[in-house]
C-alpha cells in the first residue's frame, strides 16, 4: 500500500500548482516520490538530495525495485545529489546563483534521532524559502498524527513559527496507519479539483476530508523544534514508545 503513502505526499502539492516544472526532493531516495512527481507533463527538471548514496543505488540498479518506482532513477529530467540536505541548503543559500524550485517534497524518516531532527526544526525550514520561487508549495511527511499528535503538531508549530502557512492532512496508509503530512506555503493552500488520471488513491472527491481531523488528532498546543532544544525528538521518543510495533 506504499502507493496510498505516496500518492498522498506528492498531489495535493503538485496538482495545487500551475504547470510546475522544477522540484526538489529531499530524502526520497528510493525514487518512489520521484514517480509520482514525474506523472506531471510540465516537469523538466527533479534534484534530489539524499544522503545516502548506497539508497539511491540500489534503487536505480535492483531490477524489483525499479519496477516499483517505474525507473524514476534513470529519468534524464533528475540530478541525484548525495549530501546532508541541511548543509546542501546552506551552500544554496551563499550561492550567488541558487535554483529556485516550484514544489518541495520533503520526504524524510521519521524524527527519532537528533541527526534527523535537525532536519525538522527552524534552522532548517528558515533556509527552504532561499529555494523556493514564492508560488512554491512545500510538503513534510510528519508522522501519524493519532499515535503521536503531540509530534505532529509540532512540525505543524515549527513550520508556522519558521514563517510558513501550513495545511496539516491525513490519510489512512494500512501498513502505516492514520499519516499525517503538512503543506508549508507563503501564501494560502486551496485544495486541487483535479488530478493526474490513473491515480489508485487520490481523487478530487476524497481529497477535501483529508485536511479535516476528528478530535483525537486536532491541533494541541506544542513547543517550537529549534536545535537548541530538539524538543521532537522527546515528543516522539515518548509517543512512539507506547507501540510495540515500532
């Protein structure tokens, strides 16, 4: 079910935006973003930033896995950057000629680890806008927000404190189970009407309830991630440590 996860990430960015055509994805190195990102006609050009070169390999070179992201890899329109994508945004931002992106796909592990966190906090999400033109959309995967809402909201917090608009949703990814995701923008998010044809999941018609959460899951107040603090990191670590499964 990798595609419900997937296919929630990507479109109610890319179908939000007027012909996008370049994108940055960070994390992602399976190329499983990537293949739904390169569903768009308008696209030209994809970098992506993923630390680990081993991923990225294996992904473009396994003949199962490449089944499954369609040969995203090998598509001519990507550049595969393998770095810290913390300190690949700080050298955009002293470049004197820097990329500017239409959609951020940020597409990273959840924050169970300080090296991850900081990838979730203000120092991080006040560097995207030297990357982004200012109709950019931007989008976090952060966690499920039923087993660990205190987390959620934090990203969501983090996001808005570092400048953002933000639409928070969810979706029900089985293996996963209730996912949540938020939209960072400069200006306000409107839901898309329509979506690229063949989708499994996504569709004009369901897309709308995904920004609504029941009681369970609706906005508490949280503190700030900043790397003087990396307080989601507790907030996860406590969560996530009442479910075995994990």
């Amino acid at each position: 079910d990798e595609y419900r996860y997937h296919e929630a990430l990507v479109h109610p960015v890319m179908s939000a935006l007027n012909d996008p055509r370049r994108v940055l994805i960070i994390g992602g190195g399976d190329g499983l973003a990537l293949r739904e990102v390169l569903k768009y006609a308008s696209v030209d050009h994809v970098t992506l930033v993923d630390l680990d070169p081993a991923m990225t390999r294996l992904f473009s070179t396994n003949a199962q896995l490449r089944a499954l992201n369609r040969d995203s890899l090998l598509s001519p329109k990507l550049t595969v950057i393998n770095t810290d994508a913390f300190l690949w945004l700080k050298t955009q931002q002293a470049a004197a000629q820097r990329s500017r992106f239409d959609a951020v796909i940020i597409d990273l592990p959840d924050p169970g680890n300080f090296s991850v966190g900081k990838l979730y906090s203000t120092a991080f999400y006040r560097l995207l806008p030297t990357v982004m033109t200012d109709q950019a959309l931007a989008v976090i995967q952060s966690t499920s927000p039923l087993v660990a809402r205190k987390s959620f909201w934090c990203i969501d917090a983090t996001l808005r404190a570092s400048g953002f608009q933000t639409a928070p949703y969810h979706v029900l990814v089985p293996a996963f189970g209730d996912w949540g995701y938020v939209i960072a923008s400069r200006g306000a998010y409107h839901v898309p009407q329509t979506f690229p044809s063949g989708l499994r999941f996504i569709d004009a018609g369901s897309t709308a309830a995904m920004f609504d959460f029941p009681p369970d899951m609706s906005r508490i107040p949280t503190d700030i991630q900043r790397l003087d603090n990396q307080v989601l990191i507790h907030y996860f670590d406590e969560e996530w440590s009442r479910y075995l499964i994990y």
